[in-house]
C-alpha cells in the first residue's frame, strides 16, 4: 500500500508538472501576441518591454556607473525580458 500511494504522488507530480509547463507555455504565446497588438496600436505602455522614461534613466544611469549587472536586474524587474533581451537592451542604451 505504501509503493501505491508513493507510486500515486510521483504520478500526480509529474501530471502536474506537464499541466504546469503547458499554462506557461500558453502565457508566453498571449505576452508576444499582446506585444505585436501593442506595436500595432501605438501603444507601447501596455507592452510587456515597456520601460517608462524615469525607469530607463536609472537603467542608463547603473550603466555608466559601471554596475551593468544591476542594470540588467532592473530591466528583468520591470519587463518581461529574459536574460539575454535584458543585456542587449542594455548594451544598446
């Protein structure tokens, strides 16, 4: 009885991790199709990138401080960027 219930938790574990993977998945697909209708609409403050100018100046200002690491946090904090967008957005500034 104790294999079963253990056999019954691993099953509902891994169940619930595939359940889990495809909602994110799903999510990740409606952030770009609500970035594309953002761009479209002219109306970046919806966007999941959007930085706001006083944001962006403190992200600028770490920056030139030397402190890109920190910059790359704050940008990942505000935006929905993942590491690699977050640090090309910062070399661009």
């Amino acid at each position: 009885m104790e294999y079963g219930l253990v056999a019954l938790i691993i099953i509902g574990g891994i169940l619930l991790y595939i359940k889990i993977n495809e909602l994110q998945k799903q999510v990740k697909s409606q952030q770009i199709q609500i970035d594309k209708l953002c761009k479209e609409t002219n109306n970046q403050q919806l966007a999941t990138s959007f930085i706001s100018d006083e944001e962006k100046e403190y992200i600028v200002h770490l920056k030139n401080s030397g402190k890109e690491v920190e910059a790359v946090k704050k940008v990942r904090e505000v935006t929905s960027m993942d590491l690699v967008q977050a640090k090309q957005y910062v070399d661009t500034l």
